[in-house]
C-alpha cells in the first residue's frame, strides 16, 4: 500500500498484482478509484463530484471494458499448467505450485512468488501453459520472465486456431516486462496454448503468459452514469441515470414539509414509469406505502412498534394478507400472527434473549419449532427443530443438532440426528489458516481442496478432480475437468454473471442461462435454457430504488408476486397460475434467517427446506412441492426461489444472489473478490479477520455468521437485528453458560465479553462472577436474535423517514459501494418489529481517540490538551438527549499508539460572519453528536454540511473532511455519568462521546453501550413500577431507584471502579470519609447503574430488592 504525501491512501496491490488507485478533492473526498487487472491491460475506472457543501453531484463507472478478455497463466497456477523433462524452481516457492524440482536463489522481476528454470537442452524439456480462451477472437500473445536467464534463441510455440506458430526470444533482454509475441486467432475454449522448452543456448526461465482480445471492432454500453439534484435542505429531488441501459432515467423524490419522502416517481424517457408514495403519523412512523402494483398499511402500539401489516394488491383488494404483531415489555417480538392465521411465538430468558420459537397452526397443530443452546463463547452449541413434514402433515421431520468448533471458532462439525431413532448424519470441515476449507465430509461425500493465495485451484471428489481458472480481476472463470470445461462464466463490467454455461451429465450438451442487469445492480431478466426450444425468460421488477422484488413476469404474464414488512422481511409469495388461479404461501425461517418452509392457506406446510453448514441443499429436509427430483435437481422448477440466508436461489447454476457477489454453496465461497470502493472501507476488509480472505464465506463460520449483502458475514452488524439481541458478539447478555456450573475461562472469551473475570484467579468463571456481566448460569441462556428477520438486502436503503443528514450518509456510503453503512446511516428511518428505529439511531461504537494536542474543554471553561489531562479533573459534559451540561470527572485515561486511521475535521468557527475555521483530529470512529440526526457519526462518516453541537448548545458546520493512515498516539477520556465531553476547534468546542457506551457509562460489552437496553436488569418487567416487596421503585430500563433509602448524613461518590467489589467498597468509604465499621450491620454500597457512582443505602431494603446494577454492568 502506498500513500500520497498527507497520508491519504493512493495505492493498494492485492498478492495477485491486482493494483487500485485513489484520488481526492481538496476536501478530503474520494474522487475517483481505478483498479487495474493483474498483468496491466485492463482497467475499470469510478469517478465521483461534488457539489462546493461536498454534497454528492455525479458518479460515474466505466466498468471493465466491453470484450477486452485478458488470460494470464502463471507457472504456479495449480492445472493450467504441464510440464515435460526436469525444471527447477526459483522464488518463494509454494505447495500450491505442481513444478517439482530444486530451489535455486530468486532474480527479480517474475509475476507472482516464483518461476520455473531449466539449463540449456535438446528440447525434451518443456513447459506449457494451457490457455483457457473465453470468447472468439484475436489475441495479442505475451510472455514476462525474470532476470537471470541467459537464452539468447529461447523458443516459444504458440497453438492457435490455424495450426502452431514458433518465435525466439533473447530472455537476457527485458526481463520484469511482458514481451509480444505477437497477434493470433484463438477461438472459445481449452484447445489453445504456448510452450517454451529448453532448446536453447542457455537457461530458458517460463514465469507468465498473456493473451489480450483485440476488443477495437466490439461497441461498449456498459456505463453508468448517475446525478444528483438536492433542495435547499439538501435533499435529494433528483436521481439522473444517463446509463445506456438504464430501465429508469429519472427518479424525482418529493418531500413533506418534514422532509420525510412523499413520492418518488420513476421515469424513462419522460414517460412515468412506477409511482411509490408514503404516508405518515404524527410520530413520522409511515403508517401506508402506495406503489402502482400493491399497497401497505402499517399500523403502531403505544410505543409506536409495528403491529400490524397490511399488504393489499389496490386499495378494493377484497383478501388483504394481514400480519400482526405483539411484544414484551421490553420491545422483543412476542406473537407474530400470519396471514393465514398460523401464529409463532417467541420467549425470552430474562437476559432478552431467545428461549424459543414454535409455528402453530390455529388448531394448535405444531407447524415448526426450535429450540436452542449455546457454548460460553457464544457459538450455537445445539437446536432442536422441528418441521411439518409437507408430504405427510401428520409427520414430522425431527432432529437434535450439534455443532463443534475449532479454537478460531470455525465450524468443525455439524451432527444431525433423527430423534426418532436412525443413523445421524454428520457434516465435517477443516479450514486452512485464512478460514478456507481445505477439506469437508458433507452429505456423505469427502471433497479436498487446494488454494493458492485464496484462490481456490482444485477439489477433488471420489478421485474425480476439478481445477478452477481466473481472469485478471480475480472472478472464477471455469471449472474443468476430465479435459472438459463443466461450468463457464461470464461477467459484464460490473462484476455480474451475465452468462452461465453448464455441461450436462452427458458430456456434451450445454446448458446455457443468462442474465440482465440494470445500472442499481438488480437482476431484471434471467434467461434458462437459452437457445433452445423451452427457453424461458423471467423478468423482475422492484419497489422503487429497493431491492424488493415485487414480482415476477414470463412471457408478460404475471407468475409470482412477494409481500413484505415495512423493515423488509418477506412475509408471503402469491404464485398465479396458467389458469389464472393463485396459491398463497408464508414464509417461516429458522433462528439462521434461513427460510425452512412455506406453509399453505390452511397452515400446513407446502415445502420444507433444509441446509448443510454451507448452505448445500440438505435433500432429506425437503418435502412438498421443491422436493428435487432425485435424478436430476436442476430438472424440476422452484417453487419459491428464497432459501439459505433467505436469499435467492438460482436453480440452473446451483448459486445463490448474496446481493453485491453470488455465492455457491457448493464451493462454501463467492465467485469475485469483495471490495468496497471507498479506499478506508475497502483496507478495512483487509484488517477484520472475517473478511480479510475475500473470497471466503461468514470467516469460516456459517452457523453463527449471517450473510448480509454480499460484503458483511456477521449478523449483528445487520441493522434488522435490535441493538439488544447480540451486538457485535460482545453483547454479554448473549454469553450463555452450563446450568449451575462454572465454566473454563478460556470459554468465557474476555475479548469478546471483557466483563466476564475469574476475579478468584482459580482458572474457572463461577455464577458470581458471571454475573458481573450479567449472565446467570442456569443452562438455559439462549443467543437469540429474531428468527424470521430478513436483511435489508443491497440498495434497499432509499429512506421512508429520515433527515437530510440521513440521506447525505447513506448516499456517500453508497457511492462507496459500502451497503453496510447505508443501512446504517438509513435503517433508523424505519420503525422495526420489536425495536423503534430510533435505538439505531443512537449506535456507536468505540475505535474513538484525538491527537494528543487536542484541546478538552475543561469544567470552568479553560481549555487543556487531552494529553494533559488527568484522573480527578472536570469537564463539561453534556446529556445530548436533554441539553443538561454540568462538571463531570474524568475517572480513566485511555492512550494508543500504532498505525490510526485519522480523520480532520474542519469546522466553520464563525458562520455567516466570516471566514474562520478550526480543525479537529481524530480517528475515524470517534463519534461526534449531530442534533439533526439525534444519533452519534462516526468521524469518518461525517460529511461536509452536516452540524455539531457546541458547549454553548448552538450548532456549527462541518465545513470539510480529510483522511489518512499514519503511526500516531492517541488519547481518549472516560467521563463518569453523561461519558461526554467537548473537544475544541480554535475558540468552538463540539460534542464527542468517550468510550463508555451510550447509556450512562456502561461497559462496551453492554448492548446499552451501542443503544439498546442494559444488560440483564433482572426485573426488566418492574420497569416504571414498584418492588412488589420493598417498594423501590424502579425506572423505565429496569434498575432501581435507592434515592428514599440513602443514608442522609452520606453523599453519593463516584470512585474508579475495579471489578472487585471489597476495593470498590473500600474506596467508597475513603471517598465518603467514613468506616467500614460505620455501615457495618445497617448500611452498605450500591453500585448504580451510572457507573462509578456509589450510594450508601439501606442493606435490608438493598438485600431484599432483586436487581441488577452497576456492579454487574460496569
């Protein structure tokens, strides 16, 4: 990686020479980002604008160009290549590479990590590249060697499709460059080739080959081409496609005096296309959505929940599919009721998290049950399911399932067993170090596999080997086999298969399936059988900018069409018949999200599903009308499309549409690299070991990890799941335990649970300690997160309700190509089932520090650099829900130093009245308060035109950001109670948040630290009443409220607190200026829920109040 002279990122090249450059405004804003394949002969290019606010003005991608194929062979790709005679090889050396022979010492200038050598001969030694040619065509041939060899007469033999052409080459001349061998007709597929051998006067070296399309005569349209037009509250009124093949050219979004989204009409060519339009209360829920095509209502609790949805095909629709919904007393998802009638129910630990979940017909008649059990270090332990069986609904498909895991918390083992008796099956995997399967046992078949550089080379199965080619840009070009190309792809310039060419059983007929994009990434035509006499071609159409499909089309016929929740969960599929007839059927999934069966008007099931680890179709799971045919499973059409993830399956190629990348669960990997195209998003990838093979699928651990939209593996980074349910797996309200035992502390995780110690050193945590982090070990904690829930998929993210600012985040995350942070900057406008989008709204998170010669505003109004400042002093700190600013003392003092990624805030010090500005650095996730949106952003989220709260509650502007890496210590501040505090831009200091969560302090580890509620209060259900035997009463989250208790000669403190309850207890004392013996036998601390204060209160009353507070939270 290299950078430009401020620090800003400017170049990145992957192991594979795949090489991408970043450019920027003044502003600090990415203005274009290119990647150039391996070898240099192809480029895509992305371009960005803005207006001088840096709002977003125009983007631009090229795509990879139109019929420019570029095959690169190197030495070491593991099938491409044949060797005759003896060869040695030089360099780095690999497993992966198929030359055996000695090492000798490296020269310079090969492509990859080595070469392959032989002294001067007869000819009988010779290396071949094969050549996997994509497309009909002249091809530029050329070859790169190192330095060191010296063959002056080196011969390479070119096959192409007029017979063999030879040329020599003088390999002492050039080296490190590719070197023309000159122009040659190749036609499609494996027949061409080039060979080097080693008659020659001196050492030959084979490194790298080649071939180039000449693409001069093939006319491009692929480009998009977008524009953006906003009103002066810097909404967006205008999208503008000028993309040749835009299906829509012109969204025009209109606004409510709100400024929540009224209608977005879609246009092509000045005709109206598709209106969708939104209606609201007085709380800017939307309580109706109207779209040309279907209609919903929403309707709220008291707590402006959802609990009811409606979806209709027009307003006179005379059979409304009704949803309803009802929840605890803590907003978890309670009842849902289906639209004909089967109800599922949901029950919590008191913790919050899932015990289980049962489908009921309305007879009672149990449809599909769950029930679940976890290791200590959060990982899914066990589930028993159980499923109506759809071909006889008086059975059932009944099994206990394990799962084991390697110390990386990689699925091992998955074991499934019939509980009525019979052979378990079991799935096994073993992952190399970057979490690829190098070897599995799955529905009784063993499969090796080999990788170079996490690229995937061969799989071998009963002794049958395949071997996986690649283009420049990293997308899996074919699979071969048996001298026979099985499955070919082909991509457009976007990265989406366009075609699918798969070889039948036979050997020889293909079966080709297309497809069609539009300039938003959605699929818009798919095309089975092409070129046949039963071709048929679906086509696909969306709700507004969403990636909702509303329904599908053959022939111009309408065949199926999807309902949905207002927070995008597909309720319901309507299929219409040839004769006009239509079938409903409701979705039900399993706690993964993955949709387990279809059930009929009458409640019973029309179709199970079921799934190996890896999302291969589990046949002996599937019953009812997708029950595949055992002869051939791509023979029979699906029935409901929507499977593992509650993704799309596609049928003809055995894949699923993860939104961003396709999947194949086959290969338990995508088919392209991720990426994003941000450069900081995008390195990101690199550094989180879920995502830093890019190829890999949820990090090697598909049972917990959730996909998300083709980028994101980890479900509690998905924005349908609340705050409360499992967050960032560090919630410590998910970390379950063995009933009434202690368990090893290598299992309790303290990276993932930091509240979780062995404060006794005996090397186990017992019940007492694990209380501390609010866990109660009775064996039946349960990591739940709402089973049923579909993400939002890729740009579904056009707000329903929401802000200006909102809207400024999500379109800069989505130019970037980072889905995630759209959702987030979005999914807080949409009130959620079981969560109010306003709990997202105020997520965190905590990477958060400044420089050390930022200046806090200190609690008499001086200013002191962070780096000077000390335990026990004063800031000023602010609760930015209620406005109060009151002293607060600094209780911790947190410092770092390495490599950061730093963010410069520039801020308009003087508005209207001059040109001052001052500056602030911080790193990129250090959150800084935005009124507008009521939620803490991220630094490098913060956007020109967005404003920040000053110490004297006015607001001032983000005027510009910039963005580097660099080595850099750093400071952060722990502020007891509000954990806020004020850094300064010249003589104007902004809101920021410590690292003390977002609700009163509490620990990282606590979902409350990110929005949700705190941890575990174990009378959550007193919350806003009275102790039923004390009387104290306890307040809207559940903790008490001691304040009639409190000794009255003895002050509240607030102490740093230590996790052992007799030194805190200790320092308490000290700071009240009293005994031990003073409390002994009447009095004693209570440890708030603000974490760090104490209070003296009454111990009987203390003793006999359950509950939980600050020592268990803390």
């Amino acid at each position: 990686m290299t950078y430009w002279d401020n620090g800003w990122s400017k170049t990145t090249t992957d192991p594979w020479d795949i090489k991408t450059t970043y450019d920027y405004n003044e502003l600090g804003l990415q203005t274009n980002r290119t990647v150039t394949s391996a070898g240099g002969s192809s480029q895509r290019a992305l371009d960005w604008s803005y207006y001088p606010d840096g709002k977003l003005k125009t983007h631009s991608d090229d795509g990879v160009p139109l019929g420019l194929d570029v095959v690169m062979n190197d030495n070491s790709d593991t099938g491409q290549v044949t060797t005759t005679g003896s060869w040695a090889l030089a360099g780095s050396g690999s497993s992966s590479s198929n030359i055996l022979g000695p090492q000798v010492e490296a020269a310079t200038g090969f492509v990859g990590y080595d070469y392959a050598t032989a002294p001067a001969g007869t000819g009988e030694s010779a290396f071949t590249w094969n050549l996997t040619t994509p497309s009909d065509g002249t091809y530029k041939v050329e070859v790169q060697y190192p330095s060191g060899a010296t063959a002056t007469n080196a011969k390479y033999k070119i096959k192409h499709k007029d017979g063999e052409a030879t040329v020599t080459l003088d390999q002492t001349q050039n080296p490190g460059t590719w070197v023309e061998l000159g122009s040659y007709t190749f036609t499609a597929g494996t027949t061409n080739s080039v060979t080097l051998t080693d008659e020659a006067n001196g050492t030959v070296a084979a490194d790298a080959v080649k071939v180039v399309r000449d693409n001069s005569g093939d006319t491009d349209t692929e480009k998009k081409d977008f524009t953006y037009t906003y009103d002066v509250n810097a909404n967006v009124t205008k999208i503008e496609d000028a993309s040749p093949t835009a299906k829509i050219d012109v969204w025009d979004v209109a606004y409510t005096n709100l400024n929540q989204i009224a209608t977005i009409k879609e246009y092509l060519d000045g005709t109206l296309k598709n209106t969708t339009g939104y209606r609201y209360n007085e709380n800017s829920a939307v309580v109706e959505r109207t779209h040309d095509k279907t209609l919903a209502t929403y309707r709220y609790d008291v707590r402006d929940l959802v609990d009811e949805v409606v979806n209709k095909k027009s307003a006179t629709d005379p059979a409304p599919k009704t949803t309803t919904y009802s929840y605890t007393s803590r907003g978890e998802r309670f009842t849902e009721t289906k639209a004909n009638g089967n109800t599922v129910a949901y029950d919590y630990f008191l913790s919050g998290v899932l015990r289980q979940s049962i489908e009921k017909k309305p007879n009672s008649a149990v449809v599909a049950e769950h029930t679940i059990g976890y290791q200590g270090n959060l990982q899914r332990a066990t589930d028993h399911a159980k499923i109506q069986n759809a071909d006889n609904p008086g059975a059932y498909l009944e099994h206990d399932y394990a799962y084991t895991y390697d110390p990386r918390d990689r699925i091992s083992k998955v074991t499934k067993t019939p509980v009525g008796g019979g052979a378990a099956d079991t799935e096994t995997y073993s992952h190399d170090a970057n979490s690829n399967v190098w070897e599995e046992e799955v529905l009784s078949k063993k499969t090796t596999f080999t990788y170079d550089r996490n690229r995937l080379m061969t799989s071998i199965t009963g002794g049958q080997t395949s071997t996986f080619t690649y283009d420049p840009y990293g997308r899996l070009r074919t699979v071969q086999g048996g001298g026979k190309t099985w499955e070919k792809y082909t991509y457009d310039g976007f990265d989406h298969v366009t075609k699918h060419e798969k070889l039948g059983s036979d050997g020889t007929t293909n079966t080709v399936t297309s497809y069609t994009y539009d300039p938003l990434d959605r699929t818009t035509t798919k095309t089975e059988k092409e070129g046949t006499a039963s071709a048929k071609t679906t086509t696909y159409s969306y709700l507004g900018l969403s990636a909702e499909v509303l329904d599908e089309e053959v022939a111009g016929k309408l065949t199926k069409s999807f309902q949905y929740s207002p927070w995008g969960e597909r309720l319901s599929q309507v299929k219409v018949n040839a004769d006009n007839t239509e079938e409903s059927s409701y979705y039900g999934y399993n706690p993964h999200t993955d949709v387990e069966q279809i059930t009929k008007e009458n409640g019973d099931t029309r179709a199970t599903y079921g799934y190996t680890a890896y999302g291969k179709n589990d046949g002996k799971l599937f019953t009812g009308v997708d029950k595949p045919d055992p002869t051939d499973p791509t023979a029979k059409e699906e029935y409901n499309p929507y499977r593992f993830n509650a993704k799309r399956w596609d049928n003809s190629t055995g894949m699923y549409d993860m939104g961003f990348r396709d999947y194949n669960p086959g290969l338990n990997r995508f088919l392209s690299l991720d990426s994003y195209n941000g450069a900081l998003d995008d390195l990101s990838l690199s550094l989180d070991p879920w995502t830093a093979n890019r190829y890999s699928f949820t990090g090697g651990n598909p049972i917990t990890g959730i996909e998300h939209d083709g980028h994101e593996p980890r479900p509690w980074h998905n924005p349908e799941y609340k705050p409360s349910d499992c967050w960032d797996n560090a919630s410590v309200e998910c970390n379950p335990a063995s009933a009434g035992k202690t368990i090893p502390v290598s299992n309790a995780h303290p990276d993932y649970n930091p509240a979780m110690k062995d404060d006794n050193k005996d090397g186990q945590i017992d019940e007492w300690e694990a209380s501390r982090a609010g866990i109660a070990l009775d064996g039946d904690t349960r990591n739940g997160r709402p089973p049923g829930k579909k993400e939002l998929e890729l740009l579904s993210y056009m707000p329903v309700v929401g802000t200006p600012a909102d809207i400024l985040l999500a379109l800069h995350a989505l130019n970037e190509g980072n889905t995630e942070e759209a959702a987030w900057a979005l999914a807080g406008m949409v009130p959620m089932a079981g969560d109010s989008g306003k709990f997202i709204g105020k997520l965190i998170r905590c990477k958060n520090s400044f420089t050390p010669d930022t200046e806090v505003l200190m609690a008499d109004g001086t200013r002191k650099p962070i780096e000077d400042v000390e335990i026990g002093d004063e800031v000023l700190a602010t609760d930015p829900e209620t406005g109060k600013t009151e002293a607060k003392q600094v209780i911790d003092l947190i410092v770092g130093d390495g490599e950061k990624n730093l963010v410069q805030v520039t801020i308009d010090t003087d508005g209207k009245q001059g040109r001052d500005t001052g500056v602030i650095i911080a790193t990129s996730q250090h959150p800084f308060w935005v009124p507008e949106l009521r939620k803490w952003v991220d630094a490098g989220k913060l956007a020109p035109g967005m404003w920040l709260r000053t110490s004297a509650g006015t607001l001032v502007q983000v005027k510009a950001i910039k963005r580097w890496t660099a080595q850099q210590r750093v400071h952060n501040l722990t502020v007891a109670g509000l954990h806020t505090y004020y850094v300064s831009a010249g003589e104007t200091s902004v809101l920021v948040h410590n690292c003390g969560g977002s609700v009163n302090g509490h620990t990282t580890a606590c979902p409350c630290a990110t929005g949700g509620q705190p941890v575990g209060p174990i009378n959550a259900h007193l919350a806003g009443k009275n102790h039923p035997v004390t009387g104290v009463p306890f307040d809207a989250q559940g903790f008490p409220d001691f304040s009639a208790w409190r000794d009255p000669k003895t002050p509240d403190v607030v102490i740093a607190l230590t996790g052992d309850r007799k030194k805190d207890f200790a320092a308490a004392d000290k700071a009240a200026g009293i005994t031990a013996a003073y409390r002994k036998g009447k009095w004693t601390w209570n440890h708030h829920q603000n974490c760090g204060v104490m209070q003296l209160v009454d111990m009987a009353v203390h003793s006999k109040t359950g509950h939980t507070g600050g020592f268990a939270i803390c």
